[in-house]
C-alpha cells in the first residue's frame, strides 16, 4: 500500500486513494477545505479549486515535485510522495486567490441568508479571504425561484460546485436538473423550471455548500444556532429514517440527514421524512447530534445542556 506525507504527517493508504481521502485518514488542521468534492457522489469534485496542494516529492521512484499545484481531490496518491498544504505559503496564497474568486459572484448576504451558520464559503472566506473586494464591474443577479413546493433557489449564491447535478443524477430516477450555458452565464436549471418531485430530491439542499438551494419549509423560521440539532429516527419504507431533527423546545423546525465531520451525507434520506414529518410524535429522538466542524452552531451548548437535564 502506498505510504503518503502530508504537512509532516505519514499515512499508509489502499491504491487509488486521493491526496484529500488520506488528508481525511489523518484529520485536523491538514485536511484541505473542498467546496464541490463530497464523498457519497460519484463523480464530484475537480471544479472549484479550494483543495489545491502542493506535491513536493511526486513519488519514491520519480522524486521530483509537481510543476503546478494539483487538485487533492482528483489527485491519486504514489508511494512515497509528500505534500504540503498548509505548510506551504504557495497554497495559502492560492486559496486567498479561489476564495476571492468565489466571492466575485457571491453576495454577502449572510446576515439574510439561511445557511448562515452552516456554510462552506462562509467559513472559507472567514478563514482564507480579504475584508475588502478588488472587483469593481457589476455582479450577475437572477430572479430567485421555486422548485416545486420544498425548494428554492437562489442562483445568485451558486458556485456551480455541481453537487446537486450529482444528486439529481445518482439518486432520483428522471433528471430534471443541470447545469446551462457556460462561463459567466452557466446557471443551475431545472430544465424549463419543471419541479423536482422525485422523493429524494429535497437532498439537493443538504449537499449545496451554500445558500443557493435551501428549504422552503424553513426559511427565515430560526437562526439554526438556535437550535438544537438531535439524531431522531422513525420507521420508513423509502430511506434509512436516520436523520437530525432541528428542534426549539419541543417543536422541530427542520430535519436534516445526518452528516460526517466534513459535512457530507451518507445517508441520504427521502422528502416524506425531511419535510412531512415535523412533529415530535413522528420521531423517536436519541439524543444530540454531534456536530464535528467548527461551528456556531455548537455555541448554544445543546449538548451540555442534555446532559445536565439527564
Ligand atoms: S446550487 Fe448549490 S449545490 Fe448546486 S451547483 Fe450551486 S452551489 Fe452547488
Ligand atoms: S474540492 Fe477539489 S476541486 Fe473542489
């Protein structure tokens, strides 16, 4: 099996392995970000750039490093190959760079936004990006829009990462969602705004890594540091039925799948559970979701609080 150094730190891992899955194997401060990789979808990643790297020494049997950064992601691991991602000012540089990049088109409508709280470029840019903005031209706007009764978009927060492409491909049978036109003028459609009513499809929300699809049935209900976020699970014939509801007292307010310490799913879950099952009765609830990431929303201290009350 190759052995892979990142920042100092060696890692044995199966052939095939990306520099961003052994990064993953071993955790903390060296993980590069990823804004459009997610583990569960085939075929993710290679768009946004945030998980550039750089490979010093390419493998035990050709030392020489890689002329240009590379996409950790995308790139698989030789043996005997070292890397560098936060030692290496090249990188952070680069990620200054993307992160700017992004925010060309992104407003920065946080204090309005519901993702607030939960998003990627929001933690990216309070991390990697420059409190003021070098861009003078106009920014591209569209008009928001309803996909079918559950889910809004709000192109003008898009960053084309193509998670929600992956989704409406790999788990609802008739595709009705994409990606038109292209460069500056690319948009997420759903092809003749023809809802989306598969049963999976409300996982386009929990996938996109900011505020572009978010859920109709919740906006502006709550700040999500509000509330708190606790495993629940009910019996269903369409998914798992594993997922997190977002409670205040005893009401729930949203209901999410699960996600790991990156923030993706692995268990997807269907619309029924996520946007039809918003009382308490309908859940058997286990107790605080553990959210890995830095967050706020871990600042209301849910999770000290349920074990006093226990
Ligand atoms: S809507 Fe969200 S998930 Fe879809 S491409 Fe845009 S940013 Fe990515
Ligand atoms: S996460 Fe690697 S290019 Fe986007």
């Amino acid at each position: 099996m190759p052995k892979v150094k990142i920042d100092g730190f060696e890692v044995e891992v199966p052939e095939g392995t990306t520099i961003l899955q052994a990064a993953r194997q071993i955790g903390g401060d060296i993980v590069p970000p990823a804004m459009c990789y997610y583990s569960t979808l085939k075929g993710s990643g290679g768009k946004c750039r945030t998980c550039l790297v750089k490979v010093t020494k390419a493998s035990e049997k050709d030392p020489r490093p890689l002329p240009k950064l590379v996409a950790s992601c995308q790139q698989v691991v030789m043996d005997g190959m070292e890397v560098a991602n936060i030692s290496s000012e090249e990188v952070l540089n680069a990620r200054r760079g993307v992160v700017e990049f992004l925010l060309v088109n992104h407003p920065l409508d946080c204090p309005i936004c519901d993702q607030a709280g939960e998003c990627q470029l929001q933690d990216l840019a309070f991390e990697h990006g420059l409190a003021s903005t070098r861009y003078e031209f106009e920014r591209r706007t569209f008009e928001q829009i309803d996909i079918g009764p559950y889910i809004k978009l709000h192109m003008t927060r898009c960053i084309l990462c193509y998670r929600c492409v992956h989704v409406a491909n790999q788990l609802t049978d008739e595709r009705v969602h994409g990606v038109i036109h292209r460069g500056d003028h690319a948009e997420i459609s759903t092809y003749i705004e023809k809802a989306i009513e598969n049963d999976f499809s409300g996982n386009v929300i929990d996938v996109c890594p900011v505020g572009a699809l978010t859920d109709r049935t919740f906006r502006f209900k709550s700040r999500v540091w509000f509330l708190n976020p606790m495993y629940a699970h009910r019996n269903c014939d369409k998914c798992s039925g594993k997922a997190v509801v977002w409670m205040y007292g005893h009401e729930i307010y949203r209901v999410t799948a699960r996600e790991d310490a990156y923030g993706e799913v692995h268990e997807f879950i269907c619309n029924t559970c996520r946007f039809d099952k918003k009382d308490a009765a309908d859940w058997t609830i286990e107790g605080p979701a553990h959210i890995d990431r830095h967050s706020v929303i871990s600042q209301n201290h849910y999770e000290d609080e349920a074990k006093v009350v226990r």
